[in-house]
C-alpha cells in the first residue's frame, strides 16, 4: 500500500489540483500559498516548488486539467444534438470547483491580470467556448456559413446559460436547455446562411 | 435657503434613496440599517420608519425609482435602432449604484428571498428586461411575431451585455450592441416570423 508521500506521477498531480482548487475556496485568491496547498495535500512545498513557480501556475494548471473539450458526434449528423450536449457539458462544469475557481479569477480581473490572461490560454485551448466546437465542426463540413460564427453568436450558449443562474439561483433544465438552442442558437447560425436585408434582393 | 432639515417631499426622498445605496455600497447587506442609512442623509431615524418599515423596503424603492423604462421611437419604424438604444439604456442603468445594489442582492439571493421577490416586482413594472418592451411595442404593431417573444428572446439582450462585461471587465462599445441586436435579436425574433422546419413545408 502506497503512503501518502509515496503518491507520484499522475496521481499526485491530481491530489495537487484537487488541493489547490479547495485551498482557494478557502482562503481565497488573496490567501493561496504554496504553504497552504502542500498542507492541504500533505506532501513538502518543495514538491510543489519542483514543478510550478507559483500557487496561480498550479491553479491555472488545475482548471485546464478539469476543462472539458466538446467532442461532436462524429458519423451523425445532428447539430441540435450537438449543441443541446454542449450545453449539457457547460452545466457539468459548472458544477465543478474549478468553475468557481475561474468565476473567483473573473471577478477579480483588475486585481490579477496575469491570472486572467492565463484563463484566455486555456480557453482558447480548450476550443473558445461552449458550443463554439461544435459549430465550427458544422462549419467545416459545409452545414453552417462560417461567418455566421462570431464572437457574439459563439457566446449565446454561455450567455443564456450564466444568466439564467443569474437570475434564478438555479440551473436551467432540459426544457430550458432546448430552447436556448431552438430559439437563440439556431437562428442565429442560419440567419448567416441566407443573407438579410436589401443587399440580397 | 432650506437646511438640511428642512428638506421635504421629493428632494427628501431622492436624498434618502441616494443614502440607502451609499449605505448598502459601504456597509453590504448583512449590515445595511436605519441607522445608517439616517446618519449619513443627516436626518431622524423616526423620518425614515415613517415611510419604511425596513432598510430593505426602502432600498427597493430607491432600486426601482432608478429603473429607466424602454420608450419605442413613438412614429418611427426602427425595430433596429430602438433595440440599440435599449441596449444603450441597460449600459447607462449600469453605471448606476442601483445596479450594483441589484447585483448585491442577487448575489445573495438564498440569504434574502423578500428582497429577491421585491426585486422581481420592480423588473416586472418597468417591463421585465431590458428590449423586451420595445420588442412587445412592435409585436403589438404587426411587425412582429409575439409567439418569438419567448423568455429566452427576451433575455439575449441583458444576457450578452452581461457576458461580455464578464469576460472583459468592460463595457461594449456601440460595435458590439450593434452586432448583438443584427447577429442575436434580430434573427430570433424573425425566426418566429415564418416558421421552419418540417413543417413549413
């Protein structure tokens, strides 16, 4: 049986993400030490020190290792799916510490910039935002124009999301979940295949 | 010249609603009371329990005395440009403290229902969301379709503003409204127009 200081490889990394992700629901950005996770995850500072410069380099390292990556269905063809499961996805997140973690960043951009900075790589890793993976794959496959894709019709899925939980405390479900796509996300991404207006009479 | 104590009627309450938000800016809401918010508008206690039963009664007031209602452009047709000024009337609303005290009791919301319904009734006169009044003006017109003017529509507005305030830690400039009202609103809400579908066909 391996002790506590016998963890290593990839075990002891998550053990280091996990400590870091309640080190800083604890104390807070302002309050997180290497001190404070190595205590946390009973292992030396040093074994912390070997690796990341910083308590932000191991959080920011935390966050990405739990940030999930959209995966469309890969023979169907089901964009409606898709995107319902993306959005699904968002919400699995969101139920994660590092979603607060990122959340704890945002709402103290001014106070850390290099942190903020360092969530944008990881996004930007990670495929943007939820949704934008999947309608980019849409895209590529000639379903969808690609300059319907921007910033503001990528953002709609995690827009109406967080607002909702915003506004109501609570998760959205199913039903909400649908309609986000059927009412907000697909007409957007169509209005783009057909051009409006006088242009296109 | 009127003292201090002299104040009455409108000029009175509009000192008291600026004190309560100074107050609930300082003090938070776990600590807002009567008594401050008396010492810092520089009058008796028992003025204030005259009108308000509680700090939290007379905060709501001073929240939805700040909460400007939509005006559709009263001749013009201009779904588009009336939709850009709403966006624009959100953004000013923004800058208010009234805004930062709705963000604080939503942000607290489990602690304090009463405040949170309280907040709901003054959305719900002013006309729920920002462009959802101008959006009704042009259902009730003809121009548009009032089965699109579903919550989810209602909510792009306020939704993207509040996103990419998050994301940036600013405000959008009139590009980005301009983008969010042609790339979002506008195409849900003319989704609703001609149906699509299987069965359109």
């Amino acid at each position: 049986m391996a002790s506590r200081s016998r963890r290593r490889g990839a075990e002891l990394v998550a053990a280091l993400h996990a400590a870091v992700l309640a080190e800083l629901e604890e104390a807070g950005l302002g309050r997180l030490t290497m001190e404070g996770v190595a205590r946390r995850a009973g292992t030396a500072k040093t074994t912390l020190y070997r690796r990341w410069a910083t308590p932000g380099a191991l959080l920011l390292e935390a966050i990405g290792a739990a940030y999930p990556v959209e995966e469309p269905s890969p023979a169907a063809d089901d964009l409606r799916g898709d995107l319902i499961r993306a959005l699904e996805l968002l919400l699995e997140w969101s139920r994660h510490p590092s979603a607060r973690a990122v959340q704890a960043i945002l709402t103290e951009r001014h106070r850390y910039p290099e942190l903020t900075a360092g969530l944008q790589e990881v996004f930007d890793g990670a495929g943007s935002r939820f949704t934008a993976t999947v309608l980019r794959h849409y895209a590529r496959l000639g379903h969808l124009d690609p300059a319907a894709l921007t910033p503001v019709v990528e953002d709609l899925g995690e827009a109406l999301v967080l607002k909702y939980g915003i506004d109501t405390g609570s998760e959205p479900g199913p039903d909400r979940l649908a309609e986000i796509v059927d009412q907000a996300i697909l007409p957007a991404v169509r209005a783009g295949r057909v051009p409006t207006g006088p242009e296109s009479e």
